[in-house]
C-alpha cells in the first residue's frame, strides 16, 4: 500500500526540486525530514510541507504506521511555463522563461 501527495504549480524549474528529491528518495521518514530541515534549498521548505502530508495520508486514509514509513518515490515533473519579455538594447525584447513543476512523493510501509 502506498500513500501519495502532490503539490503542483510550483515556481520552481523540476530540475531544481529533482536535486532536493534525490537526497529523500529511499529514507526512513525521521530521516528525510532531518535531511530536509538541513538542506539549504527553496526546494525543501516545499518538500517537507509535501512529505508531513504524505505522512498525514498514510496515517489517516491508509492506516499505516507511522514509525515503518519511508519515502518510496519522490519525483518533480515539469507543469506549464509562464513566458514573459524583458526589454533589451535598440528596442528589443528577450524571452524570459519562468518554469513551473508538480512534485509527487509517495511513502509506504517498511516489512
């Protein structure tokens, strides 16, 4: 059984939120959270918000315990990117591109 949460529509690129990601993937869940809490990132004040939900969903829609959770997968794909203009030399314009992604992560029962 394996409990899930997504967050989508982030401001953020998934290549960015991936980094983050790769350092939970496969952790017990008082682990990730510490790595998490340590982690310099924009990307783990999101991730850790996502993973006490994942928790949440697991312990109260699923039934699982809480203590022989670990993180199954953790992703980020990318959503929709905002395209805007930014004014250059000799009336010219440039494409600025602000990406967005969702970010799943699924935790699951250690036997």
């Amino acid at each position: 059984m394996v409990a899930r949460a997504h967050v989508r529509y982030i401001r953020m690129s998934s290549r960015k939120a991936d980094i983050v990601n790769a350092l939970i993937r496969g952790k017990k869940i008082g682990d990730a959270f510490a790595i998490l809490r340590h982690t310099p990132k924009a990307a783990s004040i999101i991730l850790e918000k996502l993973l006490k939900s994942a928790v949440a969903n697991a312990e109260n829609n699923h039934n699982m315990d809480v203590d022989k959770l670990y993180v199954a997968e953790a992703f980020s794909t990318q959503g929709p990117t905002l395209k805007r203009f930014r004014a250059r030399a000799m009336g010219r314009g440039v494409r600025i591109l602000k990406r967005t992604c969702h970010i799943t992560i699924a935790v699951a029962e250690k036997e």
